[in-house]
C-alpha cells in the first residue's frame, strides 16, 4: 500500500502509508438519477510533514457501477476535481514578490472555468517578471520581450536568465492566441482553451524555478562558502586565540596563562611544551 506522493500543499516529497490515507465511497440516499445510484467518492491523504499536516482531498460523483461495493462508474461520472487544496498551483516560496505569486495562485485557481481570465492573470504575470527580474519596462509585453532577447543576446541581463529561458517564452508566445495579442495591452481579455492557459502557467512556473529559485540558491550557497572561508581565516589566527593557547595549556599541566598576559607571552608559552619534551 505505501506509495511515493509529493504534497501540493508544501511540496515535501513523502511516503504515503496506510494511516495518512483514505479512500471512501458513500451511497446518496436518492432514487431516479439519469445515471442511476449516486455514488460520492473521496480521497483523502494527510501529509506526514509535521509542519505542513494538511489533507489533499479528492472529490467525485458519479452513477453506481454496479459492484458488490459502492463504485463510480467509469463513464458515468458527473464531477471529479481536487477540493483540497484549491487550484493546482504549486506553493512557491516567499522571496518571489507576492503579487507575482498571487496573479500566478489565482490564475492556476481559475484555470477551467475562464481560460481567459487565467491567462489574462499570467501574462500580467509575466510582465511583472520580467519588470521585476530584469529590470525592463515597456509600453507592452510583446516590447519587452524583444528588450529581454537582445539584453540576454547582448550579455546585459541577469546571469539567471538564460537563452533558453527567453526561448521558452518565444515558444509560448507562438501559442494559439497568446501571441497575436502579446501586442496588445496585457489588460485585453483573450480567447484561449485551458491548454493555451496552462502553457502559460508552465512558463510562469519555469520562470520562478529558472530566474528566482536559482538566483536564492545561488546566493544560499555564496554565503555558505563566504562562511567557511571566514571560518578558515578565524582558524589561522587559532594559535593567538584563548582555545589554542588552553590547549597547550593542558600539555604544560596544571600551568596557565595568566589574565593579561599579552600574544608574544603566549608564543613563548607554547614553545614550552616541546623543549619540554626533548629534554
Ligand atoms: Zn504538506
């Protein structure tokens, strides 16, 4: 029984096992549906994380196929959508400025029900990026695209936006109807299917991980390294320093430094030790 599972609400990638998992189905106590039995079907798992612990439930109904337990039927299912949590947006961290994450969470939100507004949210999004990221603002997204292109072509923008980047929002831009209004004001409601909507919020997603999860990475890592180089200076200053002088203390026996005793008192304290030795 126990499956891998990643949680949409902290993204913790995890081991379902049998106590965080439910899969209830309930009879509805009508009669003379179109589809028969009505049957409601749901899937709950808790997440494990101790800090998250929060359900993801799925829901559906649908007519009884007829089993020896109760059982949607296949094709006769009238909804089957996630409940908790909404939307399929993947939580994203708190350094991508909010009201980039917030077009970004409602756009996934609204995704099926008004493609439109979706992907009216994401290039809103999009733009807010790249005015954010890289620094450059036009009177409309397409404008800022070509700005972004020749910057990376050029070698002006940030080290995090790669060709490849830049190429995937091109590919996006070639998209069904996405392209023919990206001249337009980002405002314009466009006619687009949810597929069209979620290429856009894939490129928003790549865009996050590609330009803001990597340069924070970067920087994580950066100060890690200047950490341990600062530790490494602090170490070879160690012999001037209290510890090391304590250390040499212990050879000496029950002898210790005296307060006040300055650093050239000190080298010649722990020369001692050793003349100690030969003699
Ligand atoms: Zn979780």
């Amino acid at each position: 029984m126990p499956f891998n599972w990643t949680c949409p609400h902290c993204n913790r990638d995890q081991t379902v096992v049998a106590e965080k998992y439910a899969d209830d189905n309930y009879s509805l106590n009508v009669t003379g549906s179109n589809v028969g039995s009505l049957v409601l079907h749901l899937k709950t798992i808790v997440c494990s994380n101790l800090d998250c612990r929060k359900p993801t439930i799925d829901a559906a109904v649908g007519g009884d196929a007829g089993a020896q337990v109760w059982r949607i039927s296949k094709d006769k299912i009238l909804f089957s959508q996630r409940l908790i949590p909404q939307g399929l947006a993947k939580p994203q961290p708190d350094y991508i400025p909010a009201a980039l994450r917030d077009d970004y969470y409602e756009a996934c939100l609204i995704r099926d029900f008004s493609p439109k507004a979706s992907a009216t949210l994401t290039r809103r999004c999009l733009q807010g990026m790249i005015r954010d990221f890289a620094s450059i603002r036009k009177d409309t997204l397409f404008q800022e695209i070509i700005a972004l292109r020749e910057a990376v072509n050029e070698g002006r923008a940030d080290r995090a936006i790669s060709p490849e980047t830049v190429e995937a929002i091109d590919h996006v831009r070639g998209v069904g109807n996405i392209g023919a209004h990206m001249e337009k004001d980002i405002n314009l409601i466009v006619e687009v299917d949810s597929g069209e909507a979620q290429a856009l919020i894939d490129l928003v997603e790549l865009l996050f991980e590609e330009w803001y999860v990597a340069r924070e990475i970067r920087k994580t890592r950066l100060a890690r390294i200047a950490g341990i180089a600062e530790a490494k200076k602090i170490d070879r200053k160690a012999p001037l320093s209290a510890p090391a002088v304590d250390a040499f203390a212990d050879l000496k026996g029950k002898e210790t430094l005296k307060p006040g005793d300055g650093p050239l008192e000190r080298i010649t304290d722990q020369k001692r030790p050793d003349a100690a030795l030969k003699s």
